[in-house]
C-alpha cells in the first residue's frame, strides 16, 4: 500500500496528467521516427486545435537546405495554412524536443495556447531551460508549457542517432 501511495504521489506530481498528451506525443514521436531515417535529427511535432489533429511533421533542415526547417516551425505554418489562419489560439502544439528560441518566436506569434514538448534542451531550450519566452511580461503574449512528456522516449531517439552518426564516422 505504501508504494502504490507513492506512486500515486509521484504521478500528482508529475508535469502533466492528461492521458491525451501522451496519445499526441506518440504521434510526434512517429514523426521524430521518421526524421531519423531520412538522416535528419529525429525531431517531430504535431500540432492540435480544438478538433483535434491538424498536421504532424519532422525536421527537415537537411533536405531541405533550411535552417528555419525544425519540425515544430513547419508544423505551426502548414496549421496556418491549412485553417486559414495565423491567429492559432486554440492550438496545442506537440513537439518531442523542447523549442528553441526561433520556435518559441513563432509560437508567440501564432498565439497558440499551449506547448507540450518531451525532452528538454540545455543547450537551446527556450520555455524554460534557457529562456521562458512563454512566460515573459514584456512580451504581448503568454501561453501553456507542459514539459517532460514522454520525455525519456524522446532522449533516447536523440541518443541514438547521435551514436549512430559517430560511429559512421569513425
Ligand atoms: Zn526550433
């Protein structure tokens, strides 16, 4: 009994209790997938309006020569074009790696309502490792994070492609 109160604790504690983020982030984490095997970093996100599922996409920067080409940056404009709007305040949007700063940008700009991301980013993370832009009073919009789902997942992808990628080299 007591290590199920623990448990239970732990789980009240967590970041996050909704069972649907869980669900979205499997599905970013497809996409993050899918990256990897077209050699790009293996990022993914996935963007959710009131509807549910708008588009799901991956790091493209390689393929595509583009350095603004990170999964969630694509997923936020391809959600714009296709609901016909740039305001996305009633989006979620699901991405496996916390945002970096040009992201983060974007998702200020679109208004969205909340992010959800994986692993965090001590090296570029934007909502909350390095920066708080989600947060930040001088700016003229504030949204939702909630971190560390499927975390664990997430990093693991990552550590696996990097170890791949050294071991092709060498
Ligand atoms: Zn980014």
């Amino acid at each position: 009994m007591e290590t199920h109160s623990l448990i239970k604790e732990n789980t009240l504690t967590a970041q996050y209790d909704t069972p649907d983020d869980e669900y979205y982030m499997h599905l970013a984490l497809e996409e993050a997938d899918y990256a990897a095997e077209l050699g790009e970093v293996p990022i993914g996100a996935v963007v959710v309006s009131a509807d549910g599922v708008v588009v799901r996409a991956h790091n493209r920067r390689e393929v595509d020569h583009d350095p603004s080409a990170h999964a969630e940056f694509i997923a936020l404009r391809e959600a714009a074009q296709q609901l016909g709007r740039w305001r996305l305040s009633d989006c979620t949007v699901y991405v496996t790696l916390e945002p970096c700063p040009m992201c983060a940008g974007l998702m200020q700009q679109a208004r969205i309502k909340r992010c959800v991301f994986a692993a965090a980013d001590p090296k570029s993370g934007a909502l909350g490792t390095l920066y708080r832009l989600h947060d930040d009073s001088r700016l003229n919009h504030s949204f939702q994070v909630t971190s560390g789902v499927l975390a664990d997942e997430s990093s693991k992808l990552l550590q696996d492609f990097f170890s791949r990628l050294r071991k092709n080299r060498s």
